[in-house]
C-alpha cells in the first residue's frame, strides 16, 4: 500500500493490496477499498461503500454519502457498491441507497464517470457504462450493460433504460427508453437505433435481428406494446426478446416524439 501521511483512513477500513491513497483523500470505517486502486488527493469514500479492483477515484470526488432525499433518516443501513475498473472522474457524487429501495446504489464493472455526474440513491447501473460530464441520475434509475448518457443530461427518477442505448447529449429524458434505442431531445424521445453501439458489441447477424425487430416494432402506425408481443411470441433471439419484454413492462411509458407516447 502507497498511503499519503495526510490522508485518514479510519479504522475498520478495508484496503486491499497496491493501493493508492493520495494526500488529503478519506477512507471510512465501513469502506473497502479493492486491490491495486487509487483513491486521488481530496477524494471522499464514505459510509458502508465497497470499491472493486483496479479503480481509480478521481480528486474530490464524494461516493457514498448518505442520499439527497428528505425522508432519509440517520442510522438508515445503506451503501454503496461499485465493481471493478471503474473510473470516477473529479467532482462527481454517487449516493448510498435508501429504505425506499433494498438500501444500496449499485454501479457494475468497468463504469466510466467523467466530471461533475451525479448518481443519486437507488440507482443500479450495469457494466460497461458511460455518463459524460455532468450527466445527472435522479433516485432509481436504472441503466442496462453500455448504456451510454450524454453530457448535461438529466434522467427523471424511476426512469429505466436499456442495454447499449445512446441519451444524446444535453437532453432530458422522463421515459423509458427500450434496449439498443438511441433517444435525443428535450423532452428525450426515440430517434431510432443506437447502431454504432450495437455494431461495437454484436456480429453483423445479430445487429441485422434487432434492425428487423425495431423496424417491426416501431415503424408500424400501431400499438408498440401489441407489436412487442406479437414479436415476443414469434422470436428465439435473446437480444430481440429482451426489446420486446421491456417494451411490454414499460412502467413510464416510451417517448416516440415530442408531446406522444405508447
């Protein structure tokens, strides 16, 4: 372990081997640090907030501090959880869970965080995701595998967004925005597929099954909700039932144009 004389680590803390803790920088009773991270000058792990391997938190940045939420209550048993390889850029704050939820935020593997974002209490982000400078999580938001948020976009509460979908930057999303999806606007709303995500992950086969799926679910003039079962009922494509389901169990609904939703 490299640890600067003027950083606090309280004890209890758990810091695993090759880790880096820089000047100024504090470590909580609770926190568990993964091996061969670094936690950079002025950097804040706070509460009952576990750190995956090779991470790297940038200066003054605050994960792990109790919710931005007036009901929350001290003593409330809450964490963090962030996987491996992640990258948590300089200002930005990730929250601790709440009673409203299981009592944990969680962020997977290799989650890129640039500037000033912020991820509020409750919200679980899959792996290998991205939010650009000051891209802003509301409470309960969920984010699937390479979702990818735009700079200054803010995303309401509860709002759910699928795997490999694109938030372009500087809008505003209130909906549900389906699997492979690429959504632009204020308010956000589908613009079609996010392709050159889906492309970087899948074979030449697999994008052409979710091109199909899209054009069947959402170029029809009907009910998407009644085309996603009819699709849902017909196909063996794990990609494409994946679309179909969440479309189905939409809660907020799916934005297709400014001022319409089905």
């Amino acid at each position: 372990m490299n640890i600067h004389k003027t950083a606090i680590i309280e004890d209890g803390a758990t810091i695993g081997e090759n880790v880096k803790i820089e000047a100024y920088a504090f470590i909580s009773s609770k926190a568990k640090i993964g091996a061969n991270s670094i936690i950079k000058q002025g950097a804040r792990v706070v509460g009952d907030t576990t750190i995956g391997e090779n991470s790297k938190i940038f200066s003054y940045a605050v994960v792990g501090e109790i919710p931005q939420d007036m009901s929350f209550q001290d003593g409330e048993k809450t964490g963090l959880i962030i996987g491996k390889n992640a990258t948590i850029h300089e200002f930005c704050t990730i929250n601790s869970g709440s009673h409203k939820g299981d009592g944990f935020t969680r962020v997977g593997d290799n989650a890129f965080i640039m500037a000033y974002c912020h991820i509020a209490h409750d919200c679980s982000l899959g792996n290998n995701v991205i939010l650009a400078n000051n891209a802003t999580l509301a409470g309960h938001v969920e984010l699937g595998d390479y979702a990818v948020i735009g700079g200054l976009t803010p995303v309401h509460q509860f709002v759910k967004i699928g795997q490999s979908c694109m938030i372009a930057g500087a809008s505003a999303l209130s909906q549900d925005i389906p699997p492979f999806c690429l959504a632009e606007g204020n308010r956000a709303y589908v613009r079609g597929l996010n392709l050159i995500g889906i492309r970087r992950r899948f074979d030449k086969e697999k994008v052409e099954s979710i091109n199909k799926a899209y054009k069947f679910i959402f170029n029809q003039g009907v009910s998407i909700k009644e085309q996603a079962e009819i699709l849902l009922s017909q196909t063996s494509d794990e990609n494409v039932k994946d679309m179909c389901e969440f479309i189905i169990n939409t809660k907020r609904g799916i934005p297709l144009n400014k001022g319409k939703e089905q």
